[in-house]
C-alpha cells in the first residue's frame, strides 16, 4: 500500500498533461521522466529499467501520466517488438539453433501459417548474423532485421509488415 500511495503521490507532482511523448525505445513511465533529455544505452537501461518496476508505466497508462497514453492502438509491429524485447535471449538461442519454443511463438505472434513456419525458421537460423548483427542489438532492430529479411524471401514475403 506504502508503494501505491508512493507512486500515486509522485505521479501526482508530474506533469499530467497528454503532450508529453513516450521514448520510442523505452516508452512512457517515471523512467521516461526522470531521464528525459538524457541520451546513451546506460540512460536507456535505466528509464526501462525505471518504467518496468512498481508498475509505474501501468499507472501512467491508465491515468494518462508520466508520459503516457492509453489511447494508441497497438499494432503488429509493436506486438512483435514487445515479445522480442521480453525474449531476446531465448530468441537468439532458438534462432541459432533454428527451433524452439520461443522463435515458434515468434512465428505464432507475427501470424505466420503452419506450413511457411519451417521456412521462417530457416530463413531466421540462416541469417542469423544479420538478425542479431552485435551484441547490443535492440528489440527493435532485431525485429527490423527479421522482417528485412522476411519481405526479401519470396515464400514469405506475404508476412512482411
């Protein structure tokens, strides 16, 4: 109880208008306004770090504060960033193997047919260097390199976004 009132009372002394802007690699939460202007992968890591706890970012989206808007729409793109942020690991480790649990529900989410799934995993493993081109690889680019690599195969073209 201690931590809600904590978090409602500092949301509180924050701005609550709607014309802040979400990070685009971090989102919107205390993280985000806390390091607002601030530029470098360590400050990234914090504000995620920052937005993922207490359930701030939830509390921003739900009351329209910290940064936040639960207006938006969530679209396929960013579906498949959230779940490739959420796994990278696991991701990178299936795609080097060329299966797994976690890259057949990377095929689920993007909305592949069961029939073009081994292609996909394939086309992943493959390309393996291209998806995960270094070790700081964001979710983001992770998922702009699958889906490059996606829209230039012609079997599974159709599935590019």
């Amino acid at each position: 109880m201690k931590k809600l009132l904590a978090v409602a009372a500092l949301a509180s002394t924050l701005p609550l208008s709607n014309v802040a802007m979400a990070d685009s690699d971090i989102g919107c939460g205390l993280g985000t306004m806390v390091f607002d202007g601030k530029s470098g992968k360590v400050f990234k890591v914090l504000g995620a770090t920052t937005n993922g706890t207490s359930g701030n970012q939830t509390f921003g989206i739900t009351f329209g504060t910290l940064g936040c808007d639960g207006s938006g729409t969530i679209n396929s793109a960013q579906k498949l960033a959230l779940f490739i942020d959420g796994n990278m690991d696991n991701l990178a480790r299936d795609i080097a193997k060329g299966e797994g649990e976690t890259l057949a529900t990377l095929s689920e989410v993007w909305g592949i047919n069961e029939a073009d799934k081994s292609a996909f995993n394939e086309l992943a493993q493959q390309n393996f260097a291209e998806v995960f081109k270094s070790e700081n690889v964001t979710s983001q680019e992770v998922f702009t390199n699958l889906n490059t690599l996606v829209a230039g195969d012609d079997a599974l073209a159709a599935y590019a976004i």
